[in-house]
C-alpha cells in the first residue's frame, strides 16, 4: 500500500470520527452519524479528485473507506455519552484530520507533477472542505470561519512545505511529514497558546 493511500485511510478514520460527535451533539440518529461521518471523511478529497481529474475518485474505486468511516460512525453513536467534553476531543481530533488530510491533498497533487500552485490548493482543498461541509450541514458555526481562527492557513502553510521540501530533493516519506507537521504545530498552536490572525475591525470614515 502507498504512502498516498495510508494517508487517505488515515484521514477518513479522523475526520469520519469528528463527524460522528459532530453528530452526537446535534442528537442525531444511527443514520444520520453514517452520512455525517461519511460526508466528512470524503468531502475534501472527493472534491481533490474531481479537480484533478483522478478516476476513479478514491472511495468509488476502493469502497473500504465508506466502511471504514461507517465503523467509525457506529462505534462514536455507542460511545460518545462516555465523552466528558465532546467539543474539546472534536477539535483536537479535527486538527490531526486536517493535518493528515493536507498532506494527502499535497501528495496527490505532487505524484501528478502539478505546479507548486496546484499542490497547495489540493492541500488547502482536501484539508478544509469535509470539515466545512460537516458543520454547516449540522448548522454549526465552520471551524474554518471562526474570526481570526488559524485553520485554512495551517494546511496551506503545510502544503507549501511540501512544495518547498521537494524543490529540494527531499524523498515523499520526508516531504509529506514535513506538511503534516507543519500544519498540525500551527494548529495545536492555535488551540493551546491561542495564536490568532489579525481580524478585520471596521472603522469610522474619515472627516
């Protein structure tokens, strides 16, 4: 099994996990924790697919991963009650997801040979869209939106590393950690030191 393919497992199993407890919270039913666990942990890297023109998308061409992600949906409905604190486990969760998915946006960009460009927005892309499409389909305020949140700019700071470690020669195992790494630090950052981007205040007009 490629690295690639790891990736792309890996992610599915988090964020399908994160969209299960999203689901939790919004009391859903067992069906509704599929699609939700589902929705998450295929949205960024269908949309990945589609954009670059791999066929078939990833989970059309190798179905265990909507079993993985149903597992994992199953297992959350049982065992979320046992969660003191759904939110905290979900954002934390939700942060290795975006670092895992990011790099497996960014590597399937770079085994295509696309511009630096291309790679970052697949990493920005596979990152950020399953997590934005999990909260607004549960009416929650997305993750990716919050002010000043450092989210999107992590998987781009991410995918840009790998850019960057290819240019010089690094192999795809050094490359790919260097993007997970990268966007999970900034992240874990965000959460635990409280590091912000500058917001946007409205202001008077001049006299």
């Amino acid at each position: 099994m490629s690295g690639l393919a790891l990736l792309d497992y890996a992610s599915v199993l988090v964020f399908a996990l994160t969209g299960a407890l999203v689901a939790s919270r919004a009391q859903l039913d067992l069906v509704g924790f599929a699609f939700m666990a589902c929705l998450t942990a295929v949205g960024g890297g269908t949309v990945r697919d589609l954009l670059l023109d791999r066929h078939p998308v990833f989970w059309v061409g190798q179905p265990d991963y909507i079993l993985i992600a149903t597992a994992a949906a199953v297992v959350v409905f049982f065992t979320a009650h046992l969660v003191e604190s759904r939110y905290n486990l979900l954002v934390w969760l939700d942060s290795f997801a975006l670092s895992i998915a990011a790099a497996a946006g960014a590597g399937a960009a770079l085994s295509l040979n696309q511009s630096g460009v291309i790679v970052v927005l697949m990493g920005v892309t596979t990152g950020c869209l399953g997590g934005l499409m999990r909260d607004v389909v549960c009416n929650e305020v997305p993750l990716v939106l919050k002010q000043g949140e450092l989210y999107v700019s992590c998987a781009f700071a991410g995918a840009f590393a790998a850019v960057i470690a290819t240019r010089l020669g690094f192999d795809e195992l050094a490359t790919l950690a260097a993007c997970a790494l990268i966007c999970w630090a900034l992240r874990a950052g965000s959460l635990v030191f409280g590091w912000r981007l500058p917001v946007y205040k409205a202001r008077p007009p001049r006299q």
